[in-house]
C-alpha cells in the first residue's frame, strides 16, 4: 500500500492546507511552552525545531506515518545484515565500522552470514600499527626522510568524508603531518599540491574499492610519474598505500599488497567514513581521536536503534523534511553550520542526501508519486549572509533552513564566539518573525517621531517623512520561513562521530518512509559509460559518429584545426 493513500498522509495533506495559512510568530504568541514543546535533549545535542511550522497534531500524524512505514522493522532489518540494498543484492552493515561490543554483526544474517566483526577489528589495528609507524618514524620514504605530507587521491566517498572531517577537525591536528586531497581529474587539483610537497617527505594513499575509479587512477598515476622522476621506481613503494579490495590491480600498480587496507562492498562509498577510507582522517587527528570518532558514531547508532519515534533525533529530522518537502512544498533545504571547521560540511552531505535519495523509482520498481530528495545547499557561518540570506529573508521562496552551531568554540579568540552564536540565534528569530509594514515604518521614523499611538498606522504614517514611508516596504521581511537550530555542547572526534552518524541515519529513515533504496547510485552510472564512448572521439582516435549535434558540435570544437 503507497504511504499517500494511508489514513496518517490525508491526515497531513489537509493539515498542511491549515499550515500554510498560519504564520510562525502567531504560533510562538499562542503558546508560551512551544520551545519545551517542540525541542530534544538527546545524547548532548539539542534540537530545535520550534521554529518548523509544525503542531502537536501534524507531528503526531508524522509519527503515525513512520509505523505505518514500518520503520523500527526496517532498522531490524539493517542490524541483522538483510541485503536491504536490494538492487544490487548487499547489506548494509557501516554501523559495524563502529560497533565495538561483543556481539557478532553478520553479512546476510547470522544464521548464515559471516561475522564481520573480526574483519573490521583487523583492519582497525592495522590502521592504528600504520598510523603509529609515520607519527613516530618508523616509516621513512625511500631517501630515509621522515612523511611529512600526505595525500589522498580519491573521489566522491573516497574524498568527501575524510576531507570534511580533517577539516572539521583541525584542533586535533597532529603535529608534523599535514594531509592533502586531490579528487579532481582537472590536472590544476593534482598539480598545484604537487608543487607544495617533497617527494622525498610524501605518502599518497590511493583510496579507490575497485582500483579502476578514471578520476582517482588518472591522477594516481600522475603522481607515481611525478615521484618515480624525482626518486626513481623503486621508491614508489615506499611513497605509495591504497585502500582498495583490488590487490591484483594494487600490486600491478607497484605498491606491496601488504600495504593496502580492505573494506567491503556491504561499505557504500558514501558511508565509509568509517573504515579504511578514513585512514587519511586517523593521520591527520591520530588513532586514539580517530575511535572517539568511531565512538561517537555508535553512541548515535544505540540512540536511533532504541529511542522511540518521539525523542529520536535521526527520525525528527526525517519528518521535518517529509513534511516541508512533500506537504508545504519545499524543493530545497539550506544547511548553515555556524562554525568555520564545518564548512565542507554541506558538501559532504550533498553526497550522502541526495546520491542517496536523489531517485524517482521505488523498491518496487514503480515511479513515485511524490517528491524525495530536496537540493541541498549551503556555507558556512557568517559567509552566507553576506552571500544569500537576502534571498532567504525576502525571495518569497520557501527554503527550510538548518543551522548548527557550537556551545563551545574549538578555536578561540576574545569576542569572536558570543558574536557568531548572536549572528546565528538571530538569523532563525528573523526568518520566523519577519517584519511588518508597521514594525518597518516605526523603524524608520524612530529617529524623527514619537512611537505608534493606539489608532496605529494611519496616525502614526501622518508624522512620518515620506521618505520614509517610500523605504517602508523595502524592509519588510514575510517571516514564517521553517529552521531547525541544532546546538553542540563542542565539536570534537566524538561529536563529529555524533553528528555524521545523525545524518546517515535521516537519510535511511527518509529511504524507508519514500520507499526507496537509499544505498544504490545507477544515476551516476550513465554519465561514465558516454564518457568513455566520447573519450576515444575528443582524443581523435575513432571518428565522432552517432552523436547528437550538441555533443557532436562540442567534440570537434576541441580538435585543433
């Protein structure tokens, strides 16, 4: 049965006509406990969604359409290691990247599954043992000279995770290692770290599960040319790892199989922070901060796994979006993290939201009725509204908005966080309340003329300069735009942990209420087979035929004349 023709969806569909009508100061004004009302305090987090356009009825109908979806059976069926990723017959098993109890986690079940448990275990010790042997010397490059950079070539999951959280990270920073990424297969992203580096002081590490990736094997052998000329071929396999389950391909390439670190393919890329693909992350901050990070992310899963719909901050977070996208309409979703060490961070979860839930085919093979993933976008901090605030204050769109924000800085200079959490605190007060004609009039004339009396703008208009009263539409603001504000007591290896674990659990909880599979990506697929049948074409090895005369156009504009 489709979710739309369920009793809790109708429910919504008429509540939403209602919502649309009603603005959010009018909410706050009725109702003096709705921070109390519409907040959570879970594991150290709070979320705040008392200013998403939601009541006591329309939430408890979304909880209504999160039993309907079945959704504590879904999460059963993703602990117990079904293959839930369906299409592509594989489990879904990162949260064993993270679990450190006792009890076994198996592939396809344990009644017949294997426990991969001891797998991941030994994966995590070599990791420690590697990361141990460059933070204290004891692997030294060809020359003998200490690593002093390392780069990680790899894309998409390969580069994204680890990339985000080595930024968001930085106070942790280990000293006398600094950590590069190169995913780009624009020669500029590979050559300008190339020119910052020594050979002799370099490690890449090439994260690719196939070792087959275009983008990250182009730019794996470029810098295998680059080093081998400036320290020869025998040096490569002491300036080269890979973290890949391709050992053939590996050792082909020139570096020693006993050198590249496995996961698996019940990992999807956008999920595997967590293991091997971290290893950059676990240079960069060490391997103790690096299981605080692993930590944090099994604290959030204990929480979604056993926190009842009500109080469970992933599942909170689903129904926010199923309510703002599919019953007020929103197609977009601004994430604003005021905090500078988070600004990869929307990134990071463009990849995971909408690689994820980008689709318009069910698990039923049917299309949906309905939208799914909303665009998702955003920057850091103050950035952002010197960029695109205007828009979200007076664009006349519907943008829900998301903000997160620190109790306490990882970094800090006197006067700079009050300041940042002020600017934040005050964007989401602004969205929600908006200003009126009168308010923005009064505002004008405050200088010039006494306040509003009883008989309010007529009377009041009448003392005030028509300058003034010209400029008054110009700043008023609608106000009734959604945010949540979600507020971190710090942002460390195991908050970071937290919040990323958070993020994977919404989105499968937005996969099981829009019926989809949130673990497949053959949207990207297509794009790869046409450029490798344009590839022979644009390097003038075949001739450009069965093109349309866009593509065919653009081909022969590449070729010298």
């Amino acid at each position: 049965m489709s979710l739309t023709t369920t009793p809790a969806w109708i429910t919504l569909a008429r509540l939403a006509e209602t919502a649309r009508s009603v603005h959010l100061r009018d909410l706050f004004a009725a109702d003096a406990e709705r921070f109390t009302r519409f907040s959570l305090r879970e594991e150290g987090f709070l979320l705040d969604y008392s200013k998403q356009r939601v009541t006591t009825e329309i939430m408890a109908s979304l909880h209504a359409l999160w039993q309907i979806a079945d959704g504590a059976q879904w999460i059963a069926r993703m602990r117990a290691g079904d293959a839930i990723n369906h299409t592509e017959g594989r489990a879904v098993l990162h949260t064993a990247l993270r679990y450190n109890g006792s009890e076994p986690i198996c592939d396809a079940g344990c009644n017949t599954g294997h426990d991969v448990m001891p797998d991941v275990r030994g994966v995590l010790d070599k990791m420690a043992r590697f990361c141990n042997d460059i933070h204290q010397g004891h692997w030294r490059g060809a020359t003998g000279e200490r690593i002093r950079d390392v780069i990680n070539i790899g894309i998409g999951g390969s580069d994204l995770g680890p990339k985000m959280a080595s930024r968001a990270l930085a106070a942790q920073h280990m000293p006398g290692i600094t950590v590069h990424y190169v995913s780009n297969l624009d020669a500029a992203h590979l050559v300008t770290v190339l020119a910052k580096i020594d050979p002799a002081r370099s490690l890449f590490i090439i994260a690719s599960k196939t070792f087959t990736t275009q983008e990250t094997m182009q730019n794996a052998i470029s810098a295998r040319v680059w080093l081998a000329a400036a320290l020869g071929e025998a040096a490569v396999a002491r300036h080269f790892v890979a973290v890949s389950t391709n050992l053939p391909a590996v050792a082909a390439f020139g570096i020693d199989p006993a050198n590249a670190f496995e996961f698996w393919d019940w990992v999807g890329g956008r999920f595997s922070l967590w293991s091997a693909i971290g290893l950059p992350l676990a240079l960069s901050i060490g391997m103790d901060n690096f299981r605080q990070f692993l930590a944090g992310g099994a604290a959030m899963d204990a929480h979604f796994f056993s926190a009842p719909a009500e109080c469970n901050l992933p599942v909170t977070l689903a129904l926010l979006d199923i309510w703002n996208t599919n019953f007020l309409g929103a197609e977009t979703r601004a994430l604003l993290p005021y905090s500078q060490s988070l600004e990869l961070l929307p990134s990071y979860l463009q990849q995971l939201e909408m690689e994820s839930n980008g689709k318009q085919v069910d698990r039923d093979g049917k299309t949906v009725a309905y939208a799914t993933a909303p665009i998702l976008w955003g920057e850091a901090g103050t950035n952002g509204q010197h960029a695109f605030y205007q828009l979200l204050h007076q664009g006349g769109r519907l943008v829900p908005c998301e903000f997160i924000a620190l109790v306490e800085p990882d970094f800090t200079l006197p006067g700079h966080h009050t300041k940042l959490l002020a600017h934040c605190f005050a964007q989401s007060e602004a969205l929600m309340r908006g200003k009126t004609l009168v308010e923005a009039t009064a505002e004008l004339a405050t200088a010039v003329s006494p306040a509003p009396t009883s008989d309010g703008l007529k009377t009041f208009a009448a003392a005030v300069p028509s300058a003034s009263l010209q400029l008054a539409p110009y700043k008023v603001f609608p106000g009734n735009q959604p945010s949540t504000t979600l507020l971190l007591p710090r942002l460390n290896p195991y908050t970071l942990g937290q919040l990323i674990a958070l993020y994977e659990h919404k989105v499968f909880s937005l996969g099981v209420l829009w019926n989809l599979d949130s673990f497949d990506q053959w949207g990207v697929e297509y794009g790869k087979q046409l450029a490798s049948r344009l590839l022979p074409m644009i390097e003038g090895r075949t001739a450009a035929t069965g093109l349309d005369s866009s593509t065919a156009g653009l081909v022969a504009a590449c070729h010298k004349p």
